[in-house]
C-alpha cells in the first residue's frame, strides 16, 4: 500500500490517542474504540480498562483498597459527542472489599456516583444551557432533558462552592413572581461597578427568607456593605434596618415612579368608568400609555392625545402633571434643596383631592430618610442596575416556557446571571 510522503515521519493518529491527550484517565486506559449501531444511529463506543496491577478506590473513603469481584454487566457512560457522533465509554466496574465502608462500587475518575454521564460531558453541557433553552440544548447534542438538567446542577453546585464573596459593598434586592397565585422569589444582586451578579435567591418574600440571606453571607461580610438598594417592601425594610445598619439604603428610583404610575392609571381607571356612566364623551378611552409613558417616549398617535387630554380639566390629567412636576427631585444635586422640593411636592399633592396620589404622598413622607439616600449614593452605584437583571432573570424564565418547580428556576437563574467559576475543560469550542 502506497503511503504519502507526508505520513512517513509522523505516525497516523489514532482515536484512542486523541482521547490520552484530552482526556487521561489515572490507572486506566483506552483499549479499544469500535463502531456501533445504537438507536438507529452511528456511535463510536469506547472500551477503558483498569491498569495492570492497580488497585480500586473506595467510594465512600477514596483510599485505594483490595479488589472484591466485578459486576457482571458492563456499564455505559456518555461522553463528548465527537464529529456529530454519540461517544460512550464502556467499563466493568469492580467492587472493592474496604475494611472500613465494606464492600462498595470503585470511585472512577470520569464520573460521579451512579451517573451515566461523564463529568466531561456535563461540563460540555452545561455553557450550551447558557445560550439555548435546556430542551434545545438536548436537541442539538441528541441527549434528554434531564440529563441538560443534571449538568446544569452540577456546575451550579461546584460553582457555589467555590465562588468568591468578599469584596461586596453593594447589594439589590428585588423579588419577582414566578407563578400565578402571589408564587414569589427574593432575588439579592451584587451591584457594584465591577461585579454585577445573582448572590441569593430565596422563596417568599417574607423576613424570614430574607433574614437567611444575611445568614449566609456572614456577619462580616455583611457589616462590609456600604449600600443596600430595595423597593418599599416592608419586610425588607426591617431586614435591612436590622442587619445592615451601617449601609446606605436607598429606595429604588424605578419602584418609587412605578408605585406613583399605578396611581395614575387608578386614578384614570376611576375616572373612565365614572364618565361612561355619566353619558360623557369618553375621552379617556386609549389614553393610559398616553399617561404613563414619558413625553419622550411616546408615539405620534399618542403624543397628539396627550394634547388634547390636557386641554381638559380631568383628575387623571392633573395626577399626569403631578408626576410630571415630581421627576424634577431626581435632577437635584443637593439633599437639602431636594428635601425641601419633596416637602412641597407632598403639600400640593395632599390638597390635590386625588386620593390615590394622596396615598402616594404619604408613602413618601413615611419614607423620606431613605429617598433622600439617594443622592448621598448618587454617582457611587447605579439602581438600575437590579432592573437590569431582573430583566434577565425575566428573560431566563420565558426561554424555558415555565418551570414547574422552584429548584429548576434557581439552578437556571444562579446558572445563567450567577457568573460563577467553571472548571477548566479541553471540550470548548472558542
């Protein structure tokens, strides 16, 4: 047989030698790599046997002890697809006769337990999960769902173990419904300028949830907070006030606007329903995103409404011009002279006759302190910054078409916005 030149001084690479380079198994070797017909598909299966003379490793104490016998079936164990092929290692496993666990399986170094996939496959698994829905993630790579899944928990595991805490000074927490029927999550962030990340999800939104936070961050690490951004949730408040004292804690801007434009559309509402039932020409129909939209943000359409609303003399229009009025205190630089406009934003709203922005002034008043924070955090951290990830964490969400469990939705939340550490693997593509 005619040999190219090219391959007389260089020896024919062989696929057993490809899987010694990228994946050596101590006390094992690749012995055979054959194809096979598994479901109806092409597969390459790999045969490893132990070393001469080596001995098991116990898997309860990991110390090497005398063989026991082998089971008698051959296990199967999924690895990193190679060229559009399925690739599985084929393995006996010996059991070992320990003088302290007693007779157990070995411990072998390319999986964990009973798993039949390999830990290199879950680690190849596991960044795709990132960028595709679990489904389309096992689509592509023909595996199940459930095995995506228990990738995706293991490097959430091995990342939360072994992910940094220190160093935090800025924290947001926010929560968000996961379910129908008032189903909530408390989500806490890191919101520092160099890291923005998930630290802790918790179920509820209750002080006991959040009380486990604080738990597990430590005292110390908690004493090292300098700001602390919510929303007016109570049971945060009283949290926050208990555990984290020395921090600045600022109210979100964003819930502070979106509390005052729930107020508007109430006002609307009430007031659209009374017109109609009075015979009145109604003017408010099609008008709520006309309110509750800044002037900049509006469409043609509905910047020519908002001109003719305000030719008219109605609650809904006058609460719209309140707002308005109140986004100038977020352009103070001062506290002082932002106290003092609050003080009398909050007097000419209570004489407004509005009642739903005479609550909203009273919730200000109740909360003025920790408004004011505001501006002593201004430049030093950014709430928007929770807004942010709680749009990702939204996002996460619809691409798995709904979770149907709790534990699901945090493995994929610490997963995709957690940014926690990953081992290195030699199956990732640049």
């Amino acid at each position: 047989m005619f040999t190219p030149p090219s391959l007389r001084s260089h020896p024919r690479m062989q696929l057993k030698t490809l899987l010694n380079r990228v994946h050596p198994l101590k006390s094992f070797v690749y012995t055979e790599a054959r194809f096979v017909d598994a479901d109806q598909a092409l597969a390459i299966e790999v045969v490893i046997e132990p070393r001469a003379n080596s001995r098991p490793v116990c898997s309860n104490c990991g110390q090497r002890r005398t063989g026991y016998d082998h089971q008698p079936i051959p296990r199967r164990f999924q690895f990193v697809p190679l060229w559009g092929l399925a690739v599985c290692f084929l393995y006996t496993m010996r059991r070992v006769d320990c003088p302290r666990c007693g007779v157990t399986v070995e411990l072998v170094p390319w999986a964990e337990g009973k798993n039949h996939l390999t830990t290199a496959y879950q680690w190849f698994l596991a960044p795709w999960a990132k960028r595709l829905s679990w489904q389309e993630t096992a689509d592509v790579f023909r595996t199940t769902w459930e095995n995506v899944f228990r990738s995706v928990r293991m490097a959430v595991s091995w990342g939360l173990s072994h992910r940094d805490l220190g160093g935090i000074e800025a924290i947001g927490v926010d929560e968000i419904q996961w379910r129908k029927g008032h189903k909530y999550l408390t989500l806490v962030y890191q919101i520092d300028g160099h890291a923005q990340r998930l630290l802790w999800i918790g179920q509820d939104r209750t002080v006991k949830t959040f009380l486990r936070f604080f738990r597990m961050l430590g005292k110390e690490r908690s004493a090292a907070l300098k700001f602390v951004c919510s929303d007016m949730w109570r049971p945060y408040l009283k949290v926050i006030a208990k555990k984290a004292a020395g921090a600045v804690h600022v109210l979100d801007r964003y819930h502070i606007m979106a509390k005052m434009n729930q107020a508007i559309d109430d006002v609307r509402a009430e007031e659209a329903k009374r017109l109609e039932q009075k015979g009145e020409k109604p003017v408010l129909r099609h008008a709520r995103w006309c309110l509750l939209k800044r002037p900049e943000n509006l469409t043609d359409r509905q910047a020519v409404k908002l001109s003719e609303l305000l030719q008219c003399n109605l609650k809904a229009v006058r609460a719209y011009l309140l707002r308005e009025d109140f986004q100038r205190f977020w352009e103070y630089r001062s506290p002082s002279w932002a106290k003092r406009f609050l003080k009398q934003w909050c007097t000419r709203t209570m004489r407004s006759k509005i009642e739903p922005m005479k609550k909203m002034a009273r919730t200000l008043r109740s909360h003025e302190a920790l408004i004011l924070n505001w501006f002593r955090a201004k430049g030093l951290m950014s709430s928007g910054v929770v807004e942010g990830l709680n749009n990702k964490v939204k996002l996460t969400m619809r691409k798995s078409y709904g979770f149907r469990t709790v534990g699901a939705i945090e493995l994929a939340l610490y997963h995709s916005l957690g940014k926690l550490p990953e081992q290195e693997s030699t199956h990732r593509f640049c």
